[in-house]
C-alpha cells in the first residue's frame, strides 16, 4: 500500500499547494516561512519523484502544467483531511497554539467583528493566525464543506445557504440606521422618510446583486430611492458620504465604528426594516474540534453584545 506516497515527500504537497495557488516561488516561500532557495530545492525534487515540470515560468510568476492541474484538486482535499485530523490530536491550548483560523466574510463583515475579535485574541492567544478570505454566498458552502474555511460571517439567510451539514449561530442583531456628512446642509437632528427619498445614497452590495433588504423593503412600500453609487466594498463608502450629500443606510454596529473615525452623524431609519443579523456558520463535521469550539465560543463571547451610541 501507498507506494506513491514512499517515493515522496509529503512535506513537498505542501509546497506543491502553495505554489499552485500563489503562482510564485517568493510568495510561496513566504507562506511557508521557508527561504525562496529551500522552494525552488523542494520544487526540484517534486519534479523527479512526480515525473513532470509541474510548474514553469511564464512572466514573473510560474504556470501550472496540465499535470499539475490535474493534482491540485486531489492535494488539497489530502492536505486538508490531514490538517483536520491531526490538528485536533491533545488538548487545544489557546497560548501557546499556532494554528491558523480561516474565516470567510465580505470586507463589510470583516470590518464590523474583526477589529475586536483580533484584539481579544491577540491577548489570549498571541500565537495563532487568522485569515480571512473573500468568497461568494455559495463558494463560502463550498469552502466550508471542505475545510477550506473554519467559518464564514454573514452569509446566512441568503438564498442558497441552506445545507443540513452548515450549521449557524446566532452572532448579534443588529439595527440598520443612516448615516450622513456632519453639518448636512439639508438633515439636521430628525431624519424623515421625505427627506430620506429626496436624497441620493451610496449602496453597498458585496454580491453585485441589483438590490439589497433596504430596497426590498421601500420598494414592499411602494417607494423607490435614487442611488447615486453603488458599491461592491464598504471601503470607500462613508468617505464618499463624508465628502458629499449622499446617504448611507447600514447596520449600526458598523456605523458607530466608522463615526468613531470618520465625520458622520448617524439617524435611524425612517422606515420599517428587519433588523440584521449576523450569523457564524460552520461544518458540522468540524463541531466537536477542540480549536474550532474554542475560536466558535470567543467569538460568540466577543461579539455577542453590540455597542451603542447616542444619535
């Protein structure tokens, strides 16, 4: 049995790994904390044991052959079973661990949980890396499944997220509210839904859908508003609201944090609206990990009371 796997290195699957998804010996390298040479050294002997050039220089970077196409799928799936296997083997011990967290979130997300979660952790558990990643509603099921990511924020409710072996927990909910510049020329301390509707709006959507809930709800009420930019990043969102008249209507938990470093006065929504909630998803299969219940429950710890502030 596994004569394959005799003749090879198994250390060597996870440079192979790294440099399929990098496409760079440098950026690999890093990724590995191994020296650029040690890379290319272990690229070399990939190549005699597996019998192929399995990447080759194309511009600055390296190309996979047909070859190491077709490895790649079947080397991560490996690598992953492995991570998960033998990952959990003892005790999880949050300050001394050096395990790597991924999570899947919009930079929206991101923006709204990280910045707390990272500085509790830093503290309990200075060690250990988190990664977080960009995926789409149904890539992040994908991930998940696979053990690509450990969790994903945000993604629940959508339509298509409905998987028996995807479990959730509640992380907060939350408020939408408006936010406008400081001293709007037009809105002062009461935000009515007249004023709301003659305004223009910055709407961020990470999906590229063509709506979003707050669209869906003015339009159940028969009203539509004018939006001027649309987004598919929270980024540059409340600098454009911070230099011009526009409106911007998001969750509260995000608000308060950019009005905490940006000009912006915040207003409740002079509509009815659900309230939002963001949701930790996470495999079952990966439930009864000692790591994975800790990071889960910190983040429930962290997360679960939202802030407030005055309007």
């Amino acid at each position: 049995m596994h004569d394959v796997l005799r003749r090879v290195d198994l250390n060597l699957l996870l440079v192979f790994d790294a440099l399929f998804r990098h496409r760079g010996v440098v950026s690999a390298a890093d990724e590995l904390s191994l020296s650029a040479s040690a890379c290319s050294h272990a690229l070399g002997r990939l190549r005699a044991a597996l019998g192929d050039e399995l990447f080759v220089r194309h511009g600055s970077g390296m190309q996979p052959t047909a070859r190491a196409e077709q490895l790649a799928p079947g080397v991560r799936e490996a690598l992953q079973a492995l991570t998960a296997t033998l990952g959990d083997i003892g005790p999880f011990v949050p300050s001394t661990s050096t395990r790597e967290f991924v999570i899947a979130a919009t930079d929206f997300t991101a923006f709204a949980v990280l910045p707390q979660l990272i500085s509790v952790l830093q503290l309990e558990a200075p060690h250990i890396r988190v990664r977080v990643v960009y995926s789409t509603r149904s890539e992040s099921l994908d991930d998940l499944t696979s053990g690509q990511v450990h969790f994903a924020l945000g993604f629940a409710g959508e339509d298509g997220m409905q998987q028996t072996s995807v479990e959730s927990l509640d992380c907060f909910v939350d408020d939408y509210v408006v936010v406008v510049r400081n001293r709007h020329p037009r809105i002062r301390k009461k935000l009515s839904l007249k004023q709301y509707l003659a305004e223009k709006h910055v709407v961020v959507i990470p999906w590229n859908t063509e709506g979003s809930v707050i669209d869906a709800e003015l339009l159940r009420a028969g009203f539509t508003r004018d939006v001027a930019v649309k987004l598919p990043s929270v980024m540059a969102a409340p600098f454009i609201v911070a230099k011009s008249e526009l409106l911007l209507t998001l969750p509260r938990r995000v608000a308060v944090q950019l009005a905490d470093a940006i000009p912006l006065a915040i207003h409740p929504t002079p509509f009815a609206v659900p309230r939002y909630v963001l949701k930790i998803l996470f495999h079952r299969r990966h439930s009864a990990s000692p790591a994975l219940c800790w990071m889960r429950e910190k983040m429930m710890d962290v997360l679960g009371a939202s802030p407030s502030r005055d309007e």
